[in-house]
C-alpha cells in the first residue's frame, strides 16, 4: 500500500466512530495482548472486552490494557455478542475473539474496504501462519459446513466460522441474534446471505494461541450444534423447500403404496389389503398437509424477511451520516 493510499485511509477512518468487540470468557493469557495490538492498530477506536463469567482474571487484565469493560451474565457467545450490537454505538464495528489468533494490524485495511465499496459486513479469511494454528478437526468441518450452506442458500463464504469479522451499523442494529453459542458466526453468514446484503471475504493471518491458553472449543460437539442451527435457519427461511421436499416424499411414497391396490382393484374388483390402502390415503393427505405448511411458512417468512429490510434500510451506510452533515 502507497503512502497515499495510508493517508486516505486514515482520513476514511478518522471520520467514523469505529467500535472494537472482544467477547471473553476465560482469555487471561491473551487478552491484555488483543486489546493492546487493537489500540495501536486502530488508535481512534474504541475497544470494548464484554467479559462471560469468567473465573480468572480476564476483566482486570483488559482493563489495565486500556479496554472498556463490562459483564454479560448469561453464558455463551451468542449471549455476548447480543448485548454487545444492543449497547454499542458506533458506525463501525469491529468483531473479534480474545484468544489473540486474529491480525490487529488487518482491521484498518478490512474497514477501509467496508466504507469504500459501501459493503455492511467483511470476514476475515484465516491463513495459518503457525503449524497447529488451525486444528484438523475445525477445518474440515467448517468446510463440510461452509459446502452445506452454500448448498442451501445458494452462495457462502469460504470461512463462514471465522470469528473476525467487520459491519456496518445498518447490518448490526438490524440483526435479530437468535443463537445464544459460537453459533453465531453461522447466523452472521445466513442473515447477509438471505438478505443478499453487499459482503466480501479478505485473507487475513491467523495465528496460535498464546502459550498457556486453552480452547474452548469441542470439535464434534460445536459442529453438530452449529449444523443444528443451521438447519433450524434452513427451516426458519427456507419453509417451502424443506416441507414442500417432505410432502414430496410422502406423495412417492404413498402413490408407492397405492399402485399395487390399484392394479387389484382393476383386475379383481376388491381390496384385499385395506391396511395398505388407509397407510397410503394416510401419507397422501399428510404430503399435502405438508405442502400447505410449507406455503403458510413461506408467505409468514417473506413478511419476517421484508420488516428486516425495512430495519436496515432505515440506516445509512458507514460514513454516511457525516458526509450529509
């Protein structure tokens, strides 16, 4: 980046109340270290350490680093990280975790981006820079996960589990968090993909932790939450495909069924199998009960999707407001 191009970005920057969110629980080794590489990378900004009920001294170390800090009671990211969006204001927010794997200095480049091109939320891309940085197991199932979604909902980020991420106020105060875990990078994914919102991807490194700080991650247990959230969103924004594609199934199964009944009753004038007969009226009525489910869902799913809309057409892009004043 030219001398230029630095001096643009810092007067882009300048203008915008940027906010730093650091969600922590347990993260005493790290994040005197986070808080510290975020104020030197962004020195008008101000970094905000929600701590989760930790029991070590986190909340003492962020705030001798310099953080604002307050407590959220209730235990999981997602519980955080609502609070956080709810009690902040600012124009520009800046997401990420304190367990200091995340590249301070790839923020100001990572905003500088979201006003530019006027876009409501940037992922950061994780690059291992160390060996063990980022765990087999977390890979291929952020993978398995990321194939899933864009199966889904058509398109996805290539690290929809990254935990670093920038937004817009508009993408923020319009945002109804549902999830209360580290599900809440995947809802993150869904809403600006659903609401087909201006996003982009940008490679960042990506570190290991600091010696002597554990994860508070469970592979298996974290993938199989999350893949339940998303099929729980699936059903939340996708109703008539998924009942529809149960109605379906029904319907084959019970035409399946029918067929062999309907040959006898042609050729002998009876039906000898009436079991069969009411098991299969039975799931073809429950394919069209599914049908009109799906359809009663979807038309309640537009209206949800359009009172989002409305909510974050109501605010202006980063930077807006004050260029109109």
């Amino acid at each position: 980046m030219s001398s230029n191009d630095l001096v643009a970005e810092r007067m882009t920057q300048s203008r915008l109340d940027v906010a730093v969110l650091v969600p922590c629980y347990n993260e005493e080794r790290a994040i005197a270290k986070v808080v510290g590489d975020f104020r030197a990378a962004l020195p008008g900004a101000t970094v905000y350490v929600y701590d989760n009920n930790s029991s070590d001294g986190t909340a003492a170390a962020a705030k001798t680093a310099g953080a604002v800090v307050r407590r959220e009671t209730h235990q999981g990211k997602g519980h955080v990280v609502r609070r956080m969006f709810n009690d902040i204001e600012a124009d520009v927010y800046v997401l990420v975790d304190g367990n200091a794997t995340y590249d301070a200095p790839s923020a100001a480049p990572m905003i500088d981006k979201l006003v530019e091109e006027r876009l409501d939320m940037v992922v950061a891309t994780r690059v291992d820079q160390d060996e063990g940085a980022y765990r087999l197991g977390h890979r291929t199932g952020n993978r398995l996960l990321t194939g899933f979604v864009a199966h889904i909902f058509g398109r996805a980020f290539t690290d929809i589990l990254s935990g670093y991420r920038v937004f817009s106020r508009r993408f923020v105060k319009s945002f109804p968090i549902l999830s209360g875990g580290f599900e809440i990078e995947t809802e993150l994914t869904v809403h600006a993909l659903e609401l087909e919102l201006p996003v982009c991807e940008v490679a960042t490194p990506y570190y290991s932790r600091p010696a002597g700080s554990a994860s508070k991650l469970s592979t298996w247990q974290d993938c199989f939450r999350i893949l339940w959230t998303v099929l729980k969103l699936y059903r939340a924004e996708r109703p008539l495909s998924l009942f529809g594609s149960l109605g379906l199934a029904f319907a084959i199964m019970a035409i399946g069924l029918a067929i062999p009944i309907f040959i006898t009753y042609v050729q002998e004038g009876l039906v000898p199998r009436l079991p069969t007969a009411v098991l299969s009226t039975g799931l073809m009525l429950l394919a069209f009960l599914s049908l009109a489910v799906g359809l009663i869902l979807d038309t309640v799913t537009r209206g949800r999707r359009e009172a989002k809309l409305i909510a974050y057409l109501a605010l202006r892009a980063p930077g807006e407001e004050r260029r109109r004043i």
